[in-house]
C-alpha cells in the first residue's frame, strides 16, 4: 500500500482511499516495523499532507497514521528533527484545522502523550507539547482567541501528561484568561484548572499551591451566572480536597472563608443553587478534620463553629428561595460531625423544628430527609431532647404534639441506645395504652383509634433501637425479653414488628463479627467492636432456647401464609443456640408430631386458620434442618421415607415429606446422611411413584433432580427406571414442575455423558443376565425415544418434547447420524392426523432448523418440506403461523431459489407470498438488522444461553419464539408469540386477536370511505385520528376569497354588507330536531310516541313560535350571570390587541371602579376583576 501510494501520481480519490486503510491497519502493525520504516513512511505522508491538506477526509487519515508511527518511536527517535516536525504538524492541526481534522488531532497528541516509550515515564514530547500550547496562548488570547479555545480543550485532555516542572507557568497563564472578559475562555481556562486538580500529581510545592487557590477565589463568578459559576464551583470541589490532604491544617483554617464566600450565594438570586450546595457539602465532607471537631465540642470557637452558625443563619427569611439546599448543606454536616452533632448542631435542629411545623409543603421532603439526618446521627435521645413529641401534653398551649416524627424515628433510627427505648418509649406506650382503654370504655371511639396508633407507632420503633444497639448486655434482661415474647402472643398485629427487631439483634451482630475491618474502624464507625459483638451474641444464647419455645408456639397459631417472619427470626436464633439445646427442642418437635399423625386432624379449608399440628410440626423440622447433627438428620430421613412419601391419601404429608428429602440434599450433612442410605432412597422413590399425589408431584421432581445429580457412575440404573415419569411431567398443568422436569432430563443427561454403567439387571422387568449397558448420550436418546412407541397422542407428544429439550442441550454431542434419524422420525410426526403431536413435532422441526449445521439438514430438506405442506394441507390454518416461521428460517438458511424448488406448484403461491412479505418486513426493518447473516449470529449466540438463564428460557425462546421478520405484518404471528404457553403445557390458549388497532379517518367533505376506490389506503391509519375544529378560514382571516382563490379586500361599509349577504338560513333537518331538541317526542317501551315538556309543564306546540324567534329555548335561557369585558370598546377588529379611539381614553388608562360597582347588596350585581354584569 505505501508504494502504491507513492506512486499513485497526485490521485486523491485512490490516495485517500490508500490512506484510510493505513489508517485502520497502522494500529495493529508491530512497533518494530513502524519504527523500522519510519522515515519512508514519513516522507509519503508529509508529502500527501502537503498535497491534500485542503481534504478534511485525507487529513484525518493522514493525522491517523502519524499518531500510531509517533507512538511506536523510542526515545532515540524522538530527538530527531523528522519525528519533532511530524509531531509539531499534529500540534499545529490542533488549533487550526476543520473540527473533524481538530478533534482527530487532540485524540492523536493525547494518545502519543499517554503512551511514553519505556523505560520513561514522561513522554519526551510532554516538553514540546507545553511549550508549544503556552506560546499559543500567549500570542493569540488578545489576536486569536478561537486557536486558544481550541488550545484550552486540548489543555483540558492531556493535563494529566503535562510535564511536572511546568505546572506552576501553565497554572499563572490560566489566571490571565478571565481577566480578558470573554466568557468562553474563562468557560475554558475553569475546565483545564478542573481537570489539573483532577490529576494525581503536580509538581507545585504547598505555597503555591495555596496561592494558585486563593487566585482562583478571586475569580469567583456572580451568583447570577449560570455559565462559568458551576465550573467554578466544579474546581474548587476538586481542588480543596487535594489541599486537605497536602495541609489539613491550613485547609481547615481557609476553609471558614470560603465557606462563607459560596454560602453567601445561597442568598441571592440564581440558577446554581444546587451546585452550591453540593460544593459546601464536599467541602464539609472532606476538609473539615476531626482537630476541628474536638475543639468545637470543648466549647472552643473555631471555623467549624463558624460554619455551623452560618449554615443556621441560613434557615433565615432572606435564603428562603434556597432552603432546601441549606438542608443539603445541613445534611452534609450532620453526616460529618455524626455523634458530635448533639452539642454543636441543636440551634440547627431546633430551628428545622419550627419550619416543620409550617403549613408550607414545598420543602417538606428535603426538611424530613435533614430531620432523618439528624436522628441517625444524634440518636433518638438526643434529638428528642431538642424537639420533643409532647404526646401526653399536647393540649397544653406551650408545648407541641409532634406525633409526626413517630415516622421519621422508624425510618432513621439506627446503631443506638437501647436502654433510652426500654426506659422512655415503652412506658410511654403503656401509658398511652392505658389512656386508650379508657377512651374506649367512655365510648370515644375515635380518641382510642388515636391511641392505639400511636401504640402502634411506638413499638414500631422496636426494629430501629435493636439495630446493632450499643448497649445491649445491659439494655436487653429478663424483663425485656419476657415483655418481647407477652407480645407475641397477645399482639398479633406487632408479631411482624417484635420478631424483626429480636432477629435484626442476632443478624447484626454476627455480621460485625465476621467484617474484615479492624476492632479500631468498627468502633469508630458503629460504637461496637468485634469481641463487643460477640458477647452480645453469647448473651442472646442465653434467651433462645426460650425464645425458640415461643416461636413454636407461635407459629403453631399463625396460618402458612403469614408464617414467613417467624421463620427467619427461628432460623437467626437457632444459628446461636447450642447443638444440644437443638437436639433436644428437635426430640420435642418430633414427638410431637409422632402424636399428630397417630390423632390426625382435619385441615380447615379458611386459609387464614393454623394448619394441622402435624403440618406445622413438619414445617418447624425443615427449618431445623440445616442446624442437626447426623443422628438427628437420620432419625428425619428414616421417619419421611418410611412415613410421609407414601401418604397417598393425605397430598400434604407426602409433599412436605418430599420437601424435606430436598433440604435435606441441600446441605452437607443430610447430603452425607443421603449418599449413605442411597441405595435405600432410589428403592423407596420408585415405590413411591405411582402413589404420587398431584400436590406432592413439583416437589418429587426436585427431589429426583437432586438425587440424579448424586448418582454414582458405577450405577446408573436410576435413569432409565425414572425416566418415563422424567417424560410425563414435562406436559404437567404446573409450569414449575414442566420447568423441573426439563432439568431433570438435563441432568439425567450430563450424566449419562459423563459415561458410567447402567446395570438393566437392576431394572424392573428384567433378569439378573441382562448385561449392563455402557452409559453414552446416544444411549440416553435411545431410551428417550422409546416413548415414539406409546400408545397415546400424550405419551408420544411428551417424549418429543423431551427429545427436543435434551436435543437442544447436547447437539454438539449428538452424533450427526442420530440427528438425522430424529429428524426423519419428526418428519413423520409432523404430518400426524393428531393436532397434539403435530404441534410438539413443529416444535422440534423448528429447534433442528436453528441449530443443526446445514450439512445435516440438506439433505432432509425434501423431507422437511414435505411434511410441513402435508401439514398444511391436513390443519389447514391451525399452524399457520409455526409453519410460516419454519419456512422463513428455511429460506434464511438455503435460500429462496433452494426451498421454492422443493415447493410443488399448487403450493407455490405460499412460499412466494412468504417470500414477498419478508423481503417487504426486512426493507422496513433495515435500520434494526443489518443482514440476515448478523441475525443468524444473534441466534446462534443463544445456544448455549440454557446453562446460564433459568427455566429453559433459550430453549423456550427457539421453540416459541418467532424472531420472524413477519411479526410486525403478521397479526397472528403476533397472537402466536404474545399468547404462547410454556413448553409441554396444556393449559387452553385463549383466542384473542392481538393485533394493532385500524382506524379510518372521514370527513364532512369527502363522506364515507368507498374501500373500491384505490385511494382509500390513504385514509386509513394504525394510529388514533384527532378530531378537528372545522374552522371558516374566510371568517378567522377577516378577508373574503374570490372564485379563483384571491382575497379580497373591502372597505369597513362594504364588508358589513357583505357580511349581512353572507348569511344564510342553516338548512333544516327535521329527524335530527325531533330526536335531540327538548321540544321533540319520544317512543316509550310500547312504541307510543309521548311529546317532551317544557319547564313549564306545557307541550312544546304551545311556545314553539317563541321559541324560534328567541334563537333559544326555556332551559337554555336559564344560564348563570353573564359578564360584560370591560374595554372591549377598544378591541381591534382584525388583530388580537387594542386601538385608540377619538374621543375616548386610551385603551390603557385606569379605569374608575366606581361607575361599574353599585352598592352591595344581598342580590345586587356582581362584578369580576375583568368585567361587568351585563343588564
């Protein structure tokens, strides 16, 4: 390519195409050949950009191929002239090429500067470059002031490679920009300071670091402009940071003055007050130093005061307009100061108080967010020091209810003291409680409903307090623990609310207990270190055997459907009970139920009543599961499989019984206990098939999943024993079980591909000769597709839909042989008289034709073809849409010309008009899809999408989704995707139509729609028509028009004449009127015609005269008062404004209200702001 660019005599269109693929190959050429060849390189480049540097495209190719050639050079290279030269060009383009060329040239030198040859770390060229971008900016920032903008924004992408020694003469010519009152440079000199603070390293020592700052606190913009103030606020955002971690000390001393430099914005007039408020809150976040915080809470007077009392100030009348981003600001500090917040932020919060109890909604949300603040930072006892509910005294005229922050305690309480809820709150509730049983038997129903509110509200707060408490060993005794479980039995509506705040005491803790941080941070952050947590721990262990009684008890009273908290709260507190406290509460458990089952009970049919004994009992042994040891784990295994998994007449015994063999496998121990008795557990599942209720069939399912991924490969004869069963369920009514049964089969399979033996001795049916067969997946299909031979349209519909899914699974394993076998026998299936088989098998055909390689399927495409037309012929349109997708992925696949040969002719006409409306569907489409291959490799990504979705849903995708180009010009197309079941379901599809809505747009003019005529395509619409106010043109313009169109203009008289010629009698009709005016007849029920009355209770004959002379009738003359405008003397007649009028006052004038207002009374006139009661 270079010597035919050499050679190409001054051609730009072949120079420009040379160059444009040097430009996309140069980047992956090897450094050595481009350093190598640099120099012929270089010359063919300079040349062609001195001859096309006119040629924006050539340009940009050009400056491509100069940025990967500067790259890949050494630091040898880079002290020749050539390389200099080729890189000062780039510099130059910088600031005065096209923006195309520009933009390419910033990316080119930024690259470069990024990439410095090894073993530097600065780029050689990172000298060259600032001293070039300096210069530039000292020439032309009074001559030239576009090249500095263009020099500015590539100052601000390559700021991070300028070199180190020249930070303090780059940081002094930006201090120069604003002084020049152009807004656009400033605009640009504040972006390169913004990305200068950004980078990590300068070279800039402390002092003039501080001085660079203080200049740049020089240049703040006004309040009021919403252009460079944000940038500026931006860099200071970045910079004090920085500075802080430099100087802390001296950070925190300046940070007081400018501090109040931005909040004083907050108190005029602008745009920016959300950029204000996130700079104070970063600057609060990051440079107010914990020194600060000590000596302020000693009383001390520092910059840290200061800007508390300056913050507070700011909830004054003259920052109204910005609360709620002085809240933003307050947030930010209470965040800050945390539990330091209780002395030095209660002015702050005393004065959020008061305007939370204002009327005024605007900034309400944002004061709730401050206030929550403030509570998870100050703690409950401290916040309600300051703004107390006054709950009990709220009549008295000094002191005010604030039940309102009842739910902002719920939500912010957090990481606090428990004692101050034990000792504070719930006397409270009593107190309120027993003021709630007295309003109640005084029958003031409405007092008591408040009361038991706010009891409601107060124990609500129990979850927040025992959120990681501080002082729980002392808090939480006996007599606390003892009130916790009185309410769980006696306060069904707190049950939700006691065992969250019981669980949160277990659950926090132990995830302290298991954090990576240091005893150190965990005590600064929370208040509680690691060996603090876990003699919490051991001190709740001492409650759970208790607590653990309570909760069976409780959860024996609860229906299943509200048992979900109890069960998580049981689980947290058996994770810290002793093993032999939960040996001995399991004994006790199933004694119990060895009890229930000896007495069964009858299960109520309310869901809202407790389930039998025996019920709940199984449930609590789930639970338990995963704490037993493997005596206990045993003596569970022997009672459900000798027991539960038989109770064919009791489905909910066998299902739970089945539940609990799958916690079981779920866990390490009662796994081992399973591996140890699996010989056992397979003879007891296969037993226990026929006796399998419909309600215990998902949880068999999952129970065979399990154990088919436990089996040994010496011994594989679970699968064929279980596979016929594995078959059926995938056309289950329980789309969970069709989901299981799909992974079942999936895992039969691995591990029939894994290999191992299948010993058929062991089989039912079979001798102890039979020889054992070698587990293979080509054996596994064998087995499958033994079920072709049932005897049933449903036994044969669900082992093909089976040998799909497991087809779809393993077709890379699949021997090309046996795909094509399957698929000749589908082919068969396919033109069955049976609508139920036919579908499966289309299901099939259609997974072959995604995924099979072409080789395999052209030599069945006769085949394929022939079937699907037969049944076409046999169905008529009952799969017309599946049938139209095959074929579709056929001539995707082959090709038109290919399939329509194999077409016969009477059946011609299917495929073209196939043909036709894909080829229409893709050009309308052709944005979303650039060609049929990029779609055939969308869908072959999705392959092997089954290992990593849930439920088969790639699998289901491909049998049922269409991916059809004729979707959107299909309508049953559509109905067939949107209203599809999931695979091997019998569920009734439901017939809808779902389909875009049609209109049909008619005028007055042009009357009904003639669907003959060949324009009526046109008036035809997929979306809504809106109805338009007819309007007379000639009447809004003011002027008349001739017969040819002309506007004519009269005089004022001529008009008025011609406006009177104008009007015309409506023309009448007489139907209309006797149906809709209120002086018609009606028909009654008995066809008899019965005359409308009016007000007056006269028939409508009486007054018709009047009627019509008056334009309107009785009713409409009963109207409310109509008002006369004031001024519409003055209204112009052609335009929307006033004109004067002689002898009257200008339109403008004020106008005296005492010539319109008469005296006032009870039935007088009355008068609006815009005009006066016409008499």
């Amino acid at each position: 390519m270079m010597s035919t660019l050499e050679s190409s005599q001054g051609s730009k269109d072949v120079n420009g195409a040379l160059l444009y693929l040097l430009d996309e190959v140069f980047p992956f050429l090897p450094p050595t050949v481009l350093r190598s060849k640099f120099s012929a390189i270089h010359i063919i480049l300079e040349t062609a950009y001195e001859q096309f540097k006119n040629e924006q495209p050539v340009v940009r190719s050009v400056v491509g191929c100069w940025q990967e050639l500067l790259a890949a050079q050494d630091g040898t290279a880079w002290s020749m002239p050539a390389t200099k030269k080729a890189f000062q060009v780039l510099l130059i383009l910088c600031a005065n090429a096209q923006p195309k060329a520009r933009k390419r040239a910033h990316d080119a030198v930024r690259s470069i500067l990024s990439r410095p040859p090894p073993p530097t770390i600065m780029h050689p060229a990172a000298t060259l470059t600032a001293e070039f971008t300096l210069r530039v900016l000292h020439e032309t920032t009074k001559t030239d002031q576009h090249a500095a903008q263009q020099i500015l924004a590539l100052l601000q992408s390559i700021v991070v490679y300028w070199p180190v020694n020249r930070f303090t003469t780059l940081c002094q010519t930006l201090l120069q920009l604003p002084k020049l009152n152009n807004i656009f440079l400033t605009k640009a000199a504040f972006d390169v300071f913004q990305a200068l603070f950004e980078a990590e390293e300068n070279d800039m020592d402390e002092e003039k670091f501080v001085n660079l700052l203080r200049a740049i606190c020089e240049l703040k913009p006004a309040a009021i402009d919403d252009r460079l103030l944000p940038t500026w606020l931006l860099i200071v955002t970045k910079a004090y940071p920085t500075f802080a971690k430099m100087n802390p000390v001296q950070c925190s001393l300046d940070l007081p003055a400018l501090f109040t430099l931005v909040f004083n914005d907050l108190g005029q007039e602008s745009r920016c007050y959300g950029d204000m408020a996130k700079c104070l809150s970063a600057l609060v976040e990051t440079c107010v130093v914990e020194e600060m915080i000590t000596q302020a809470v000693h009383g001390q007077t520092n910059g840290l005061t200061q800007i508390i009392a300056l913050s507070e100030s700011g909830l004054g009348i003259h920052y109204q307009p910005a609360w709620k981003h002085v809240m933003v600001v307050m947030q930010a500090l209470f965040r800050r100061l945390q539990r330091a917040s209780v002395p030095l932020m209660n002015g702050s919060l005393a004065r959020l108080g008061e305007l939370r109890l204002s009327p005024v909604e605007t900034y309400k949300e944002q004061l709730d967010k401050t206030l929550g603040a403030a509570i998870s930072t100050m703690g409950p006892e401290g916040f309600l020091a300051i703004l107390p509910l006054n709950l009990e005294s709220a009549g008295a005229s000094n002191e005010v209810g604030r039940a309102f922050l009842l739910p902002l305690l719920k939500a912010y309480t957090t990481n606090t003291s428990l004692s101050y809820f034990v000792n504070v709150f719930i006397p409270l509730g009593d107190r309120l409680a027993q003021r709630g049983q007295v309003a109640g038997e005084k029958e003031l129903a409405l007092q008591a409903k408040v009361y038991e509110t706010l009891v409601n509200q107060i124990w609500s707060l129990a979850p927040g307090f025992c959120d990681l408490p501080l002082d729980l060993c002392s808090a939480f005794n006996t007599t606390i623990a003892e009130r916790f479980s009185s309410l769980l039995y006696t306060q069904p509506d707190l049950r939700p609310t006691v065992a969250s705040a019981l669980q949160l005491l277990v659950e926090k803790n132990q995830t302290l207990t298991k954090s990576s941080a240091s005893d150190e941070d965990l005590k600064k952050a929370y208040g509680v270190s690691k060996s603090e947590a876990m003699a919490n721990l051991q001190h709740l262990s001492t409650f759970a055997v208790n607590y653990l009684a309570v909760f069976f008890n409780v959860y024996s009273q609860i229906a299943p459907i509200h048992r979900g908290f109890l069960s998580n709260v049981i689980n947290a507190y058996l994770s810290i009970t002793s093993p032999q406290d939960i040996n001995i509460t399991f004994k006790k458990v199933l004694g119990l139920l060895s009890q229930s089952l000896e007495a069964p009970e009858a299960a109520s049919p309310d869901p809202t009543a407790p389930p039998p004994m025996s019920h709940t009992m199984l449930d609590l042994a789930t639970i338990m599961v995963p704490f037993l040891d493997v005596e206990s784990i045993g003596i569970l295994y022997t009672g459900t499989v000798s027991t539960l998994i038989e109770k064919e007449d009791e489905p909910t015994l066998q299902k739970k019984g089945y539940k609990i063999l799958c916690h079981l496998m779920d866990h390490p121990i009662g796994r081992q206990v399973i591996i140890d008795h699996f010989e056992d557990v397979q003879e007891k599942l296969l037993v226990a098939t026929s006796s399998c209720s419909l309600a215990a069939k998902k949880h068999r399912v999952m129970t065979l999943v399990q154990v088919a991924r436990l089996l040994p490969a010496s011994d594989l004869h679970f699968i064929p024993a279980i596979l016929s069963e594995a078959v059926i369920s995938t056309k289950g009514n329980n789309e969970k079980m069709r989901g299981y049964a799909f992974t079942l089969l999936v895992e039969m399979g691995n591990k029939m591909k894994a290999g191992g033996v299948v010993k058929n001795s062991k089989l039912e049916g079979f001798d102890s000769t039979t020889p054992d067969a070698a587990a293979t997946i080509s054996e596994y299909f064998m087995m499958v597709t033994a079920g072709l031979a049932g005897t049933t349209a449903h036994m044969i519909a669900a082992t093909i839909t089976a040998l799909s899914r497991i087809f779809y699974e393993f077709k890379d394993d699949v021997s090309p042989e046996l795909a094509s076998e399957l698929l000749q026998t589908m082919n068969v299936f396919v033109g069955s008289n049976n609508r139920e088989i036919v579908g499966i098998a289309l299901g099939y055909t259609k997974v072959c034709v995604v995924v099979l390689d072409t080789t395999i399927l052209e030599p069945q495409l006769p085949a394929i073809i022939s079937s699907m037309l037969k049944c076409s012929h046999l169905h008529r349109s009952h799969f017309k849409a599946k049938l139209r997708h095959i074929f579709e992925r056929l001539i995707r696949r082959f090709g038109y010309e290919a399939v329509a040969t194999l077409v016969p002719e009477e059946d011609k006409k299917l495929i073209a008009n196939i043909q036709k409306r894909r080829l229409q569907a893709k050009r309308k489409k052709a944005t979303a899809h650039d060609s049929d291959d990029e779609e055939e490799t969308a869908i072959g990504g999705r392959e092997t999408a089954s290992r990593m979705t849930g439920l088969n849903d790639a699998f289901e995708d491909v049998v049922y989704g269409s991916e059809s180009e004729l979707e959107d010009s299909d309508t049953e197309a559509a109905s067939s995707n949107t209203a599809r079941a999931p695979l091997g379901g019998n569920d009734k599809k439901k017939k809808k139509a779902v389909g875009a809505t049609t209109y049909i747009r008619e005028d007055e003019e042009s009357g009904p729609v003639d669907f003959l005529d060949p324009s009526a395509l046109g008036r035809i619409s997929s979306a809504k028509p809106l109805r338009r106010k007819q309007r007379n043109l000639e009447k809004a313009s003011g002027f008349v028009h001739s017969e040819d169109g002309r506007m004519v203009i009269n005089d004022s008289d001529d008009e008025a004449k011609h406006e009177e010629k104008q009007v015309e009698t409506p023309e009448e009709d007489y139907y209309m009127q006797a149906q809709n005016s209120a002086d018609g007849f009606i028909r009654d029920k008995n066809n008899r015609i019965k005359f409308k009355k009016n007000k007056n209770g006269t028939n409508a004959d009486d007054d018709n005269e009047m009627d019509v002379d008056e334009g309107r009738s009785a009713k409409q003359m009963k109207r409310g008062p109509r008002f006369e405008k004031i001024g519409k003397e003055f209204k112009a007649k052609r335009a929307g404004g006033d004109v004067k009028r002689k002898g009257k006052a200008d339109p403008f004038a004020y106008m005296p209200l005492g010539k319109i207002i008469k005296k006032k009374t009870q039935s007088g006139p009355r008068v609006t702001f815009t005009g006066k009661m016409k008499k």
